[in-house]
C-alpha cells in the first residue's frame, strides 16, 4: 500500500478510535451520577416509617407524633440522606431531631433559636461581665421549669442517631451561622411558628432574604402554621396564633422564592379558624408550603 494510503487509513482508525472514546466518556459521565444515587436519593417511604418508628425516640415526641404527623410530612420535605439544613425556632427539637435523623450521619442540622430580650436575662452584679446571649427557653419534659433550647438540642444529641445537630443562638433575621450564610444549605424548616413573627416584631422580610441567601438554588424552605381566616392576615397572630395563608405565601415569595407545592395533610375544613382552640374541640386547620430557591 501506498505511504499516502497508509496515512489516510491511520487517519480513519484514530478517528473511530477517539469517537469511541468519548462515547465511553459520555456513558460513564450518565452512569456515575445513578452509582451515587443511594446516597442522594429521597428516603423511600419504608425508611421514613423506620425513623418515625425508631425505638430510642423520646416518649414525648411520640405523643406528638400523633398531631404533627412526622411520616406525611418526612415525605413531603423530600429529604435526602447528607443534605445540610437548618431549622428555624428549633425550640425544643422535635423537627430537628427528625430531619437530623433523616440527613443521617453525613447530613448536618442547624437547630436555631433566638437569644433572650434583655428583661428575661439573669441580672448581674455591677461591674460583672456581660452575660452570653440565652435564647428563647422551652418547657423540661419532666415538668422542671423551662430550660433554653441549646440545653435541650445538646441532650438531643447525645443520642448517636441525632449527633449532628448542631444548635445556633442567632437572631432571626440572620439565622445561619457565618460559614452557612450563603449557598450552603440545602433545606430550612419553620414549623408553627412564622406566625409568631407578627407579635414578637421581627423583621419578616429580613428573616425571608436571609433564608433566599443561605440556601443553595434548588434548596427548600418548608413552612408549616396555623391557618387563619381569609383577610386576617398576621394580625392575629398573638391572639389566636394563625395566620393567613395568602398573606404568608406572598410575603415568602417577594423574597423570590417560588411555592413548589402545598401539604394537605394536616389539613381541617370543620375547624372554623375563629379561636385559638377550635369549638367544638378539634384540630385546627394548618397548612404547610413548600418553596425553592430558583
């Protein structure tokens, strides 16, 4: 054959040779995200129904079960194993211990409380140093007067299948700590309490934006509360503790997130929204929302 032709045929064969490689390179690019899919994926509802059911979770929380329904709403959030998330006025831990379950041991939880207003500081002697910031206490479960909320997150977190909660005392209008303020977080939880926002005086809009920043573009905000009536706004809300859901979905949105779905299942058409505790007795009405980050 002649040099030319053997050239050109040389040519042809690096030419398939190559295509085939980057077809290798493409299917192995398609495979690689499916082999690492068990880690990332959403818990499967047996896997939910394991964690709820988890023998070593406290008596009390499991009394909550009951009205909080924790399976509805695990599978709702659509949590993933090794997600980072942070859960706003954590309280006394019963969403954080669940999420922190859930995220598992590579998956981080953020527990946030507030500190304390000043009047409900311990007083010091004069000339004593400043007192650190305590927040927002929540009852003892064994009926022992309030204890703050990091105490409880901190004993929450003894338990090995809950170490990676981490509780912050952080304002609400700046609620991540500083190595999470930005694109960090996967998913954010404020359950019953945005309401309380309208009483207490926070800054909604600030509490909003600073959630919009912290979480990465596809994280969640998920927010559950206490339904009120059509045109009530959050103007009840130190007084029969609801608030509109219209209202609370247009406030979280100008913030830009976008609702991605809305939760049925704590849902109560009977109750009729005009008292704290419904008449007759029953369940109240709540909503929960899902948003996302564009």
């Amino acid at each position: 054959m002649p040099i030319s032709c053997q050239i050109i045929a040389a040519h042809r064969w690096l030419a398939r040779t190559t295509s085939a490689a980057c077809v290798t390179l493409m299917l192995a690019a398609c495979v690689a995200p499916s082999q690492q899919a068990p880690e990332s994926a959403v818990l499967s509802p047996v896997r939910v129904a394991e964690i709820v059911a988890s023998p070593d979770r406290s008596d009390a929380d499991r009394v909550n079960d009951a009205r909080r329904k924790p399976q509805e709403m695990l599978m709702f959030i659509g949590v993933r194993p090794g997600m980072t998330a942070l859960d706003l006025s954590a309280a006394g831990g019963y969403t954080t211990e669940l999420i922190a379950r859930a995220v598992g041991p590579n998956g981080r939880v953020y527990g946030q409380s507030a500190p304390r207003p000043p009047e409900s500081r311990p007083t010091q002697p004069e000339g004593a140093a400043s007192p650190i910031p305590m927040p927002a206490a929540t009852p003892s479960r064994a009926g022992g007067g309030p204890r703050p909320s990091p105490v409880v997150l901190a004993e929450r977190a003894k338990n090995p299948n809950a170490r990676n909660i981490v509780a912050v005392v952080r304002p609400f209008a700046d609620p991540a700590p500083p190595e999470c303020a930005s694109n960090c977080l996967d998913l954010v939880t404020l359950m019953f309490n945005y309401h309380d926002f309208g009483h207490l005086g926070v800054d909604r809009t600030a509490v909003n934006r600073a959630v919009f920043a912290a979480l990465k573009p596809g994280g969640m905000y998920v927010i559950a509360d206490h339904s009120g009536r059509p045109g009530t706004g959050i103007s009840e809300s130190g007084t029969l503790h609801r608030i509109e859901e219209a209202f609370l979905r247009a406030e979280v949105e100008q913030a830009g997130f976008k609702l991605a779905s809305e939760g049925n299942f704590l849902r109560n058409p009977s109750d009729p929204r005009d008292r704290n505790t419904p008449e007759p007795p029953q369940p109240k009405d709540e909503f929960v929302l899902k948003f996302v980050k564009p």
